[in-house]
C-alpha cells in the first residue's frame, strides 16, 4: 500500500537524505519517495504504519502530517485570499513602519532622519516577529536564502543581526558599517526571493518568521529593494 504525506521542516537535500533514510528504516516500509520542493513524501508499506510511529524514527527537526485527501479538499467551501489579503499583516507593518518614521522628521523634516528611522523600525519589528520562533523562522529562510542554504545556522543568527542593526540606525552608532551590513545580507537574501519567483516556487516568505504565514510574492523583493535602495542613498552621505 502506498500513502503520501507532508514533512515540514526540511530545507536541503541533507534533510531529504536524512528523512528517507529514517523511513526506511522501519520494517514494513518498502520504499520511500521524498519531493523537497513540495514536502511530499510518498511511503510504500506491506502493512499500515500510525503516524505517531512514523515520527518517532523521524528527528525532532521535522514534523510529518498526512497529506489532506483531494477530494475532501475540493469541497472546503471556505473562500480563498487574494494575494493582497495573504500580505495585508505585512501592508499593514509597513504603513505603521512608514508613519512613526515621518513624524519622527516631520519638524523640521530631514530626509536623512526619516531614512535612518525607517530602517531601524524596519529592523527592530522584522526581528521582533523572526524571533517569536527563531527555529521556525530559520527552516523557512533556508528555503530560498542563498547563503542559508549553505550554512544553515546563519538563519538561526539572522534575526539578531537584524535586531542589531535597528539598533544602530535608531542609535545612529557606526551607520556606515551597518548601511554596508545591510546591502550585504539584502543583497544575498535578494537573489534568493528573485530566484524564487522566476521558478515560480510557491514557498513561504520568511520575512515576518514563522508566526505569520506568508507567501512569497513581488511584494517580498519590493521590500528589500526598498531598503538597498534607502542603503545605496545613505553611503553617499557618509562616504
């Protein structure tokens, strides 16, 4: 008998290898097919297997969950969200993010204030949000950042540099290493998400954590564009 499931948690094929070979392992399992990309795992068994027994073998990493029947899922009556009201939390921060920053240069306005402000509360409420679930945060984030995927417990760091760098622009200590810092980890992030878009990859958005759930979508490479854009601008005031 053959049974698919949905593994969360795995972010490289690493984690694939891994899952396939805890699932083998056990007795009556015949065969294992793992799709990273959408989670799937496909078990072939000579006998039915709970799903408590399949999670024991599996590490505390990954949570498997039987994948929900098509048909059954075809009468959900309940409405589906537009893209716009999926991203409406993110919207809503942003406006919030925006507003503080002007009235913090409003009198007399000064560009430069309400760009350090933005991108300090930026910081500091991104972080916020990653690091409600630090570990949640870094699994997503290993789905698309670059360097995440290569070294994977620069997700779990990510939030606190991020939580650092709010710090400084707010503080307005050592902005230029921090508008340097800031093009880097952007920039690096950056070509993830447009990677990520042009496979048409329907993938979570990391960037609020693991708490709100996000799609990945335009609106997420608009975003760092808008704050590599803020960066690029400040360093010629510091240069």
């Amino acid at each position: 008998m053959k049974h698919t499931y949905i593994v969360s948690g795995m972010t490289c094929s690493g984690c694939k290898a891994s899952v396939e070979k805890s699932l083998t392992s056990l007795e009556d399992v015949t065969n294992v097919t793992v799709d990273l990309e959408s989670a799937e795992v496909v078990i072939d068994m000579k006998n039915h297997i709970t799903l408590s027994k399949l999670q024991e073998v599996l590490s505390a990493k990954y949570t498997i969950s039987e994948k929900k029947n098509e048909k059954l899922q075809s009468f959900d009556s309940s409405p589906k969200k537009s893209e716009i009201q999926q991203l409406f939390p993110l919207f809503l921060i942003f406006g919030y993010i925006t507003v503080a920053a002007i009235i913090s240069a409003i009198n007399p306005w000064n560009t430069n204030d309400f760009m350090l402000n933005f991108m300090g509360l930026f910081y500091i409420v991104f972080s916020f949000f990653k690091l409600l679930d630090v570990k949640g945060f870094a699994m997503s984030f290993g789905m698309y950042d670059p360097l995440s995927k290569v070294i994977p417990r620069y997700g779990f760091v990510y939030p606190f540099i991020e939580l650092a760098l709010g710090i400084f622009f707010l503080m307005r200590f050592q902005i230029f290493a921090a508008l340097l810092i800031t093009l880097i980890i952007l920039g690096i992030t950056t070509v993830g998400v447009t990677k990520s878009l042009l496979d048409k990859k329907s993938i979570k958005c990391a960037c609020l954590g693991a708490v709100l759930n996000l799609p990945m979508t335009k609106a997420t490479f608009i975003e760092n564009s808008i704050m590599i854009l803020m960066a690029i601008l400040m360093l010629f005031e510091y240069v």
